[in-house]
C-alpha cells in the first residue's frame, strides 16, 4: 500500500513537470 502511494506521488510529479513543459511550449508556438 505505501509503495503504491510512493510510485503514485512520482506518477503525479512527472505528469505536473510534463504537463507545465508542455504549457511552456504552448505559450512559444
């Protein structure tokens, strides 16, 4: 259960960090 937790705050981190990068190129096109 703990480990699941663990790999989904990672999951959910990486998806912020994807997601803002994505913006950023968004807002240069």
């Amino acid at each position: 259960m703990d480990m699941i937790y663990t790999v989904g705050k990672r999951f959910r981190k990486q998806l912020v960090k994807f997601l803002s990068s994505l913006h950023l190129l968004e807002k240069f096109m």
